[in-house]
C-alpha cells in the first residue's frame, strides 16, 4: 500500500500536465489556418557574446490574441529558430542556454552562433498566430564603446528625462527580468564617465540597486552605465545596459506654446508676380506626458494639405533646443504671387499638449521700383568712375597743371621777388648748351617764365658770395642741375649750391632738382643734403625728353611757380582768380607807397648834404672873406645876407619836393587797378632780365643825384603800370 500511494500520486501528476499546460512545445508549426504577421521589426535584441540575453514575443502583448486571463482556452507557445544562412525552421528545446519562461526565451548566455531569426508562434484548437523577431549577438571587438574606460554595450541607450532643480529615481533597464531570473536578488554597479562607485555627492547617490538624483543641474547630463550580475542555475551570469540622462526645463515653468513672429501688426511686403516668403517662429515648450507638437500655416482656414494649389508649400525647421524647449520656425513659400491673394487671410498657428494658438500675417504690396533704369543708371556710373580712374591715372600730371592753372595763386602778386627760377649749373660747354639752349629757353619762351642766369644777370664788381645769395633770394625757386661736375670741388656751381642749402635751411628758397646726370656715384655732403631738401626731383632722359608734352617738362612744371596754362601775357592774367585779383592792387599801392617813403628818404638825404655842403662852403667862404674883406674893404654883413638867402632858397626847395611827394601819395591812393599786373616788355629789352638791376655794385661810388632820378624813374614808371 505503501508502493502504491507514490505510484498513484505520479500517474495523476503526469495526467494533469498533459491535458492544460500553460506553455507548451509542439514539433510542427506547419499549419495551414496559422496567420503569420510577418517580422517585428521593434523586437529585435542586440546582445554581446559571452551576456545574458532574452527575447519576449509580441503576440502576448495584444489582447485581441492572447491574455493570461484568458489561459483556460487552450493556447500553447512554441519557439522556433532559423540560424544565420539557413532557411529551415528547427525548434528550440529547452536546454541549459536556451530557458522558457512564460512570453521570454532566455539565452543564458548568448554566443556568436545564436544570431539569427526566431519565431514565436501561439495556437489552440481553433486558432494560430506567429511572428518573427531577429537576435543580434555582437562579439566583444565589434562593440565600440564611447570611451576606452567605458563598458561596451550591445543594445541602444535608453533616454531618461529629469526636469533641472527636480529628482528622479533610475532603474536599470531588464533589471526585473532578471530577478525573475535569478536564483538570488541580482546586483547593479552603476558608472559614469569612466567613473566608478562610489563617484556620488550628495545630489546623486545608489540607493541598493537604483541611482537616484535629488537635485538635477546640467553637467550631471550624459551616458550612464548600469552592470546587472544574478545568478542561475550555478551560473554567474551578466548584462550591460546605457541611460542617457538629458535635464529639461523644470515643471513650474510655462507649458504653453506662444508665438514669437510675426508679432501683432506686423506688415509683410509682397511683390506682384514674384515670389512670396512669409516666416513664422514659436517657441514650443517640452510636455513629459506627451511630447507632441505642431506649428503650421493655414490660408483661409484650410491647411496647406486640403488647399490643394501648388503655387502654397511650407518647411519646417528647429532654430534653437533649449532643454528640450524648442523655437520652430516655419516657412510659407507663395511662387508667383498675385494682388487677389492680398484678400487672403494667413494664419500661423502652434500647439503641443498643454496649448494652441494662432496669429495672422498682415500683407501688404510693395511698390515696385524700376530695376532696369537703376542698373543701367549703376552701370553708366560705373562705366563713367572707370573711364575717370582711366584718365587720372594716364593725365594726371596735366590734370593737375591745370588744376593749379585754375585755381592756383600766382606768386607773383604776393612777394616782391623779380625772377621765377634761377638756375645753378656746371659750367662745362655740354650742360650750358643744355641750360642756355633747351632749359633757359623753353622756360622763358614757351612757359612764360622769368628765369636769372647769374653769368647773364649780374653785374661784374661787389664780393661774388654776397652777389650769388642777392640773385638767389630775388628767385622764387632754385633749379639745380645735378651732375658729376656740378659738386666739383672749388667750381661755382658748388659756391651756388652751399649757398642754397644755407637759404632752403632758413625757410628763404625751395630747391628743385633736375637730374642731367647721376650722382649716386659722387661723394660729398651735399648729395645728402639735396636729396633730402629738393622739394621735387626730375631726370632728363635726353630725346625721349624733348617733347613738351613728356612727363620731365610737366613735372617740372608742377615744381615750379603757378602759370595759366594758355600763352600771352594777358591771357595769363585773365586767367587769375579774383583773389589774385585783390592781392595785385593791393601790391601795387604797398610799391607806390614804398616808392613814395624812398623818395623822401633820398630827398631828406640830399636837403642835408646840401646843407651841410653849403654851411661848410660858407665857412671856408668866410674864412676868406675875411682876408678878401681885409683888402677889399667888403662889408661882412653883405656877405652873410646873400649865404643866408641861398640856404631860405634850398629851403624852399624842400618844401617844395615835399608838397609834391604828398600830392603824388593822394593821387595813388585812389588808384583803380586793371587785370594787367604789368606792361609788356619793350621790344628792345630781354624778358628773363630783371626790372631793375642794381647798377652799382658794391665798393663803387654813386652820384646822390643819379640815384634820386633813377628812384624817381622807377615810382613814375609803377605809377604809370598803375594807371595803365
């Protein structure tokens, strides 16, 4: 009886599983009323070689096909296993890797081999379903981990979202299949940035096999690593899963979408027959619950989807991610816009799901401006710059010449300076033929200018240094003409240039240089010197040269005084500007003045000379009186009355000259000044010659009297260039 009860006990057992399993395996799946759903593409696992794996079958997920409660009716599952490049189904047994548990297979653990596709199907009496998944198993080099300190990891991360300033409590992913598992309560190890536990403060911590964070701030972001360890079947068995933690903006704040642009009363400009773009930007804030969110145009209260016209399209795009907070802009393109869409109404409108909102766009027509007259306007003005940059840059030296002939002062009417230029040379046959053929008469001749030549304008007597510096400083400018010889030691030219350089130190003279032949090659000081003083430097480059119209004669007529540009002495004065004008009757009353205080000067000089003449006459006269009134019996009073009345005559005299100057000084003063500053020269006399030479040098006696007639000469003949 004892035997019989164990027996008894077994076959009842035995009798029990077989009628109603929970989960059964059958060896044939082909069956024709099985409705197959093809392969979930969602169940696909990923798993590292050598770790704990597991598949779950989506059919218990729907409830139409199978639910625990409904178990009575007779559904069984069976697993099915289709390896890497084979085509025939093979069922899987149960077996120390491969683990059934209720919806799961378990790979325990998971080998390259088990890559493949398996099926889950679930059938009774009356119906059957089955579905496909795909098992992935990586070995350890295929899986590249973000960092060589962090753990490599088979399936993709899974993302936990903690508002900033709020906590969260994070579990590891499979960490409650795994306990289903396990033989004993699994343990977690939880990393985070190649950094292990304990790396917690007091705003995160492990609390058992959980991280939890208290307070969420933003460099707590990023890739967290959790490691689970269990234990089955005397296995020691392991899986790694990745959270990526990402901080949103915290719950208390505005949930509610708001329109950014176009904000009230904005205007958009259209054009006619061109193309449209209306913007439109919103901020949309993050919704845990529910993340969805929209922005989009509507014309006439229809969308763009049930308007139906080609010419309407819209683009999205994301313009800024704050915390999951977005601003979306949304782009309305109108192609060949037309007047009646001004009637249209276009709204923009954003919702997530915590609001909505709508704004309309205000259009407006823009005026159209004549783009082909602006660009045919912009291209003359740009053909016109070109052709003016052209023409500078080839004319520039006669475009200034005439320039200065317009607008520049004529020196002339502002010093008392007799010469234009005077020229210092070697005095060698070669560079006076150049100077006295070429230079001096081109100059005088065709330039119109008043050239001194010291060998031709000086007079001979007087100490030659003080001559040369008189000449010089009655010049407006000093033309050097450079070559080897000019710097000979113990020349003349030499004399001229050190007393040039003397003047151009005291501010009195501007040198000009004109380079006949180099003296680079030539030592001395004054090389130095003139290159630094030489207010403008030419080279004479022989034939090529020669035309007035090269560019050696312009410069050098840039470096020299103002002339108009057209010949003939009153052409040249018409030319003048009105300032020039006011500067030469203001110059010709300060000569005639000048003149008029020289003439009493030399007036004032001779009444005492003949003063004194006369006294010491009458003394020596009265020396001999006396002997001749001795032997003559001549009365002394006789002879003192008739000095006395030549000495009232010489008086009267002087009064006499003195009433003339001052009746010549009023009739000056009221002088009326004409556009010719100066007569033209007489046809007998040479035009580079100076006005009014000094015709007594120095050391040589003068007669007072011929001194007096030639002053007078020349205030008579100022005077008369006045009246002219």
């Amino acid at each position: 009886m004892a035997s019989f009860v164990p027996a008894f006990l077994l076959l009842l057992l035995t009798l029990m599983g077989g009628t109603r399993p929970s989960v059964s395996q059958s060896t044939d799946s082909a069956d024709p009323m099985c409705h197959d759903w093809g392969v979930f593409s969602k169940g696909a696992v990923s798993a590292l070689e050598g770790e704990a794996a597991w598949l779950s079958c989506p059919l218990f997920s729907h409830p139409s096909v199978y639910n625990y409660s409904t178990q009575s009716t007779g559904h069984n599952l069976f697993w099915y296993q289709i390896l890497e490049g084979q085509d025939l189904e093979q069922p899987i047994r149960q077996s120390s890797r491969f683990c059934k548990q209720r919806e799961r297979l378990w790979v325990l653990p998971a080998e390259a081999e088990d890559s493949g596709q398996y099926i889950c199907l679930l059938r009774n009496k009356s119906s059957c379903s089955k579905i496909a998944m795909r098992l992935k198993v990586l070995r350890r080099g295929q899986a590249t981990p973000a960092s060589s300190c962090e753990p490599s990891v088979a399936p993709a991360p899974t993302t936990a979202l903690i508002p900033l300033q709020e906590g969260k409590t994070l579990d590891c992913p499979g960490l409650k299949d795994a306990a289903s598992m396990s033989d004993s309560s699994p343990t977690v190890n939880w990393s985070h940035k190649c950094n292990q536990h304990p790396f917690w403060n007091s705003d995160r911590q492990q609390r058992e096999s959980s991280l939890r964070f208290y307070t969420m701030v933003d460099q707590y972001q990023g890739l967290y690593y959790c490691t689970v360890h269990f234990q089955r079947g005397g296995k020691q068995l392991n899986f790694t899963r990745a959270i990526n933690v990402t901080a949103i903006n915290p719950t208390r704040m505005s949930k509610t979408p708001v329109i950014l642009h176009p904000y009230t009363d904005r205007v958009f400009h259209v054009k006619s027959h061109s193309r449209a773009t209306l913007a439109c930007q919103a901020k949309v804030p993050f919704v845990v619950e529910d993340p969805s969110w929209d922005v989009w145009w509507t014309v006439d209260g229809q969308t763009l989807e049930k308007l139906n016209d080609h010419r309407f399209s819209q683009s999205s795009r994301v313009l800024k991610d704050d915390h999951m907070d977005l601003t979306v802009e949304n782009v309305l393109e109108i192609q060949d816009f037309q007047t009646e869409d001004l009637q249209r109404r276009f709204n923009c409108s954003v919702k997530n799901a915590k609001g909505f909102e709508s704004r309309r766009a205000v259009l407006e027509e823009e005026a159209s401006l004549p783009s082909v007259e602006l660009g045919c306007g912009l291209g003359v003005t740009l053909v016109l710059m070109l052709l003016l940059f052209v023409v500078y840059h080839v004319f520039w030296l006669e475009l200034l010449l005439l320039y200065r002939s317009w607008f520049g002062t004529d020196e002339r009417h502002t010093d008392e300076k007799d010469f234009d230029v005077y020229i210092s040379y070697a005095r060698n046959g070669e560079e006076e033929q150049f100077v006295l053929s070429t230079l001096r008469g081109v100059l005088e001749n065709e330039f119109g200018y008043s050239v001194c030549i010291f060998d031709r304008d000086s007079l001979p007597g007087g100490n030659l240094s003080d001559a040369i510096l008189q000449s010089m400083q009655r010049s407006r400018r000093l033309l050097f003409v450079f070559s080897p010889a000019f710097l000979m030691e113990k020349s003349f030219s030499l004399l001229e240039c050190r007393l040039g350089l003397y003047l151009q130190r005291g501010r009195q003279a501007s040198i000009v240089g004109v380079v006949y032949r180099s003296v680079s090659k030539v030592a001395g000081v004054e090389v130095s010197q003139l290159r630094q003083v030489c207010v403008s430097t030419v080279t004479w480059r022989g034939a090529r040269s020669e035309p007035r119209s090269s560019r050696f004669w312009l410069r050098l007529r840039l470096a020299l005084p103002v002339r108009p540009l057209a010949l003939g002495r009153r052409m040249i004065d018409s030319t003048s500007s009105h300032s020039d004008l006011a500067a030469l009757a203001l110059q010709r009353v300060q000569r005639i003045q000048s003149c008029n205080r020289a003439g009493r000067a030399n007036q004032n000089h001779r009444n005492r000379r003949t003063s004194s003449s006369l006294s010491h006459r009458d003394q020596r006269a009265l020396a001999r009186g006396r002997g001749s009134l001795r032997r003559t019996g001549t009365p002394v009073g006789q002879v003192l009355e008739h000095r006395s009345s030549d000495l009232g005559t010489a008086e009267d005299r002087r009064e006499e000259l003195k009433s003339e100057t001052e009746h010549q000084e009023d009739q000056t003063a009221g002088l009326e000044t004409d556009s010719s500053p100066m007569p033209a020269n007489d046809a007998g006399s040479s035009p580079n010659h100076a006005p009014f030479p000094d015709t007594h040098p120095k050391g040589q006696y003068e007669d007072p009297t011929n001194r007096d007639q030639n002053q007078q000469l020349i205030c008579s003949r100022r005077s008369g260039e006045s009246s002219y």
